[in-house]
C-alpha cells in the first residue's frame, strides 16, 4: 500500500550556517544574523512609532512576556509554577511600600525590590521544594491568594485600598526603554544560560531528579537558586509596573498575572525563551484590540487560544523555527 | 587464606554494614544485614528477586534512611546522610531503571557528574572544558570517539549504549567505592565482553566495587566474595565457589535441595 509520508530535509544554508566558519556570503550571514536581530531591533525602533496608548500596551507585553519567560524557565527545571502572580505581586509591594513610606528613589527602588523580591519568594517557597509535580503547582496557586487575603484582612500596606502616589517615570521614553532592554537581556541571557553547564544541570533536574542527587549535586539548592532567579524576574515586573502607575493594591496577586504568561509559553513554544517572548506578543495585543468588541472579547480571546494550542500544539516559535531550518515535503512510502 | 585476604583483614573495611533493617508497612525489605568491604574488593550481592538487593543499595547511598543499624564509610558514620552528601565522599552508584537525561546528546549526560562539587574540588577547584572530558570518558565505557552516538540525544540510544552511559557517569565521578545495581543485565554476550574488562580495569586501580546481578556465570568470574540475600537476611557470605555450594542458598534459588 503506497501512503503519504512527511519528509523534513535540512536546508543547505542551515546545514552551511551551523559553523560559523564556512558563512561565505551575505545571505548566509543574514540567514543567522536575522533570527537574533529581529526582536531587538523590532522592540528598539517599537516606542519611537507607538502612539501613547499602545505605548502601555507594549509595556505590559513586555511585563508579561518577561513572566512568562521566568516561568518557562522554571519548568524547564520540573518546577510548574501557577503562581507567577506571587513573585510579582511580592516585587510590587515592595518597590510600593519603599518608594512611598520609606522614600527611596525609583533607581534604587528597581533593583531592590528585584533582588529581595526574589529572596522573599524562594524563602516562601523553600519548605516545598521537595514537592514534584502538581503538590507543587497548587502550593504556588495558592500562595498569591493567601498573600492577598493576609494583606486584606490585616490591613497592611493599605489593605484594600492599595497604596496611591507612588513616584512614575519621568517620561514615557525612559519607561519603555527600560522594559524593552530588561526584556531583551532576559530573552538572551536566559537563551544562553540554558546551554550552559549550570543550565544542563538544571534541566537534568526535570529529567531525573535522582540521577543528580546521586553525583553529589544537592537538589534543593539548585531549585533555589531557579526559584531565586525566577523570582527577581517576577518581582522587577512588579516593582516595574507599580511604578508605571503609581499605584499597588490587591490586584498585583491577581490570577492573570499566573495565567497569562502561562498561555503565552504554551503557545508560543516551552522550553525556548523565544517562544514565551512571541506568545505574549500575540496574545497581549490581541486582547488589546478585542477591547473594542465589548462582552464577547473573552469568548474570542479563548477562542483564539483554543485554535492556537490544538492546532500548532508545539508551540508557534518551534513551527517557525521548523520551517526556518528545513524543507518539507511529501513523498510516497510503502507501508 | 591466601595472603591478599589476610592483608585485608588487618586493615580497616572501607565499608561497614552493621545490622542494618528496613520495612515498608508491613514488609522487612532489609533484615538485619552485616558485611564488611575492604578496600580492593570485588563484593557480589545476589539473591532472587525481592530479596532486599536494590533496597540495601538505596540504604547505603542514602536514598532511603535505615529503620535501625549502622552505615560505617572510611570510618565515617554516613547513617541517615542526604544522598549527595554520600556522594561526595566517594560513593557512585547506577540505577537499575536506567533513566538518562533524554534531551541531552550522550556526551552532555556526563556534564551532570563532571559538574558535581566532588568532581570540582578532586580537579582543583576548577571545571575546565568538561565536554573534551565528557568525551574522554565516554571512549572508556566503549563509545568510539567521534561517532554519532556520542552527539545523538540520550533517550534514543540502545540498550548497550544506555547501560555504558549509566556506568560512565559512575566512573565520572572519581569515586573509591562504585556499586552497580544490575549493570549486566539485558546486555548480549558481546556487550559483556567489552563490560568486563572495565571492571576488572576499576578493580586493578584499587576501587572498591559491589554488583548487585542477577548473571551469576558473569559475576562469579570477577567477584572475589559474594553476598546472598534472602527475604532480606544474608544467607551466605563468602567466595564465590563456595558460596553457590550451601544448600540454603540453593534452595533460595531453585526452592529445592
């Protein structure tokens, strides 16, 4: 019986451009240079045209694609977190709570808050370290929301009504700028710290957690550290954004913030960076635009998520990147 | 007694099991057990299935904590130790269930050992080009050098090439006592014969090895002692000859005299 197979051949460009030493032309040069200068130059030249709404907008891509980016980076450790909303909501409070009651300036806030912000966050999260699997997906759901009840309840930094008159940035410019390099540095750094050894021992972790406790790697410290960078990720998109609007309350341990940058990895692609970048800057802007259309934004919103995920299930950056590196074709097999 | 057993006997053992026991619920895994290992030694640990073999490893690399007993490694009580500290001492071992880290090519499997503290403080403190040794490595356990197996991703390799990797991450770590839990097995006649001698390699430089098998032929060349388990209790421990002799441990065995 003859059938249809899918043959994937490597392009001659790729197969050229793999080592570095035989690029002998200017297309084969830009055949590796685009892929990388794409985002960058997209997100530089992005502030200069964007009309001041949009500017927000690009903004909170940028916000979320950078949560989405720690949180992939985090499962690629076997650690799948549901509450990326706890390191940003953490980071929020405190970039809040030290601009207004302690007065610090905001450049001095930003990295705080990051840097104790991811402390605060692995310390929480220590005593479930051990957890695997979906024990530690519900800790991490549950967490921002207690966090959230605890400062309703007690009434700290504002309870409900949030904390108003946070200092912003002095001009729309500095604020995108800052987003986008944070963003593009994040996306390179976590490209590459992946394909390090450090990087290949953490992914070991998510493969076989036993094999590596048995070379005399200690586990736990390794998953904290994870956590840890995680964590100043999340909490520098809290500090961010409280700054942004002046203003933090109850809402920065709000489920999107967990849900969002979730979607955006699964649909632009796990385990790539690149994938999280590209999901939350399809998935960020088209909730945007549906904006317009009233009730039913959420129905096509969903909607739209749905045709993502079963129909490119693998993530739209490793189709992409399929189709970049290779030909494909059909061809008639025996069976 | 010939005189290598008498050198050892006036040493201090490597390893010392005193009376170790553990249970599950209701069920004693480990009863009991007491063995000494001296430095050189080739220990088999036998026994048919069930008998408390993985288990014992488990117990002596930490993996799981013994209910009573005591766990002596170079005169250090390891009892109830994390087990990445064990292995930072000197403790490597394979697992039954191979499971490589199935993404990475062959040779990054070994970047997971060679990264290990143990490793970084036996090489000074620095880690250097860990894929060249990576490589190294490989080419011991039989994966000839520049071939594709060594760049194709762990998870599809065949069985014979899993089991080598299993044990080069073992020998990656530089470690004095080294304990193989089934490595023989589901390996073809050839594959052995490539095994063997790496082993016997190991012996000669003066590690310690224990083999938990189920290939009594195989073993009983290399072993210089051997240990039966039953129901979790020692049933023999001796030379390998001599041992297979006892009527106990031929009755575990084929459940007659």
């Amino acid at each position: 019986m003859k059938q249809k197979r899918k043959e994937r051949i490597d392009r001659g460009i790729k197969a050229r451009s793999d080592d570095v030493f035989s690029l002998n032309s200017f297309r084969e040069m830009l055949y590796v240079a685009v892929p990388p200068l794409a985002p960058v130059l997209l997100l530089v030249i992005l502030p200069l045209v964007l009309p001041s709404y949009w500017q927000k907008v690009l903004i909170s891509t940028c916000v979320f694609a950078l949560l989405a980016m720690s949180w992939d980076f985090l499962v690629g450790v076997g650690m799948v977190s549901l509450g990326q909303a706890l390191f940003f909501g953490v980071g929020s409070y405190i970039a809040g709570v030290s601009n207004k009651i302690l007065g610090v300036p905001i450049w001095i806030d930003l990295p705080i808050a990051t840097v104790l912000g991811g402390l605060i966050c692995t310390v929480l999260l220590t005593p479930v370290l051990r957890l695997r699997g979906v024990y530690f997906s519900m800790v991490t759901l549950v967490l921002p929301l207690m966090l959230e009840r605890i400062i309703e309840a007690a009434g700290i930094f504002g309870g409900t009504e949030g904390i108003t008159g946070i200092k912003t940035f002095a001009n729309p410019f500095v604020e995108s700028y800052v987003i986008v390099l944070v963003t593009l540095f994040a996306l390179f750094a976590f490209r590459r710290l992946v394909t390090t050894d450090y990087g290949l021992v953490l992914k070991a972790i998510k493969d076989n957690d036993r094999a590596v406790m048995s070379v005399g790697i200690n586990i736990y410290w390794m998953k904290a550290q994870a956590l840890f960078i995680t964590g100043c990720v999340g909490s520098f998109c809290g500090a961010f954004l409280t700054h942004v609007y002046g203003f933090v309350g109850m809402p920065s341990f709000a489920l999107d913030y967990s849900i969002l940058p979730l979607s955006a990895a699964v649909v632009g692609g796990m385990g790539t960076f690149a994938g999280s970048f590209i999901g939350a800057f399809i998935l960020v802007p088209l909730s945007e635009a549906l904006r317009g259309i009233g009730g039913l934004r959420i129905v096509l919103y969903s909607f739209f998520l749905v045709v993502f995920i079963v129909a490119l299930p693998e993530g739209i950056f490793h189709y992409i990147q399929r189709k970049y590196q290779q030909f494909e074709r059909w061809v008639e097999v025996d069976k | 007694m010939n005189d290598q057993n008498k050198r050892q006997n006036d040493a201090d053992p490597i390893l010392r099991v005193e009376n170790i026991s553990k249970s599950f619920g209701g069920v004693k895994a480990v009863v009991g057990v007491n063995f000494d290992l001296h430095e050189g030694q080739l220990l088999g640990v036998i026994g048919p299935n069930g008998s408390g073999k993985t288990t014992l490893v488990n117990l002596i690399t930490g993996f799981l904590k013994p209910d009573q007993g005591k766990i002596v490694y170079k005169g250090k009580d390891i009892n109830g130790w994390a087990p990445y500290r064990i292995a930072r001492v000197g403790i490597a071992r394979t697992f039954q269930m191979i499971r490589p880290f199935a993404e990475l090519p062959s040779f990054k499997n070994l970047i997971i050992p060679l990264y290990s503290p143990r490793v970084k403080a036996l090489s000074g403190g620095q880690y250097g080009d860990l894929d060249a040794v990576a490589k190294d490595y490989l080419e011991e356990v039989g994966f000839e050098r520049e071939s594709a197996v060594t760049y194709k991703a762990a998870g599809s390799l065949p069985h014979g090439y899993l089991k080598r990797l299993e044990l080069a991450k073992c020998l990656a770590l530089r470690s004095d006592l080294i304990i193989l839990d089934e490595l023989f097995s589901g390996l073809s006649i050839a594959e052995l014969a490539s095994i063997v001698p790496i082993i016997e390699k190991l012996v000669s430089e003066g590690k310690t090895v224990i083999m938990i098998e189920h290939r009594l032929r195989e073993l009983f060349r290399i072993a210089d002692r051997v240990v039966v388990l039953n129901y979790g209790s020692v049933i023999a421990d001796g030379i390998p000859c001599e041992v297979m002799e006892r009527s106990e441990v031929r009755k575990a065995y084929l459940g007659s005299e």
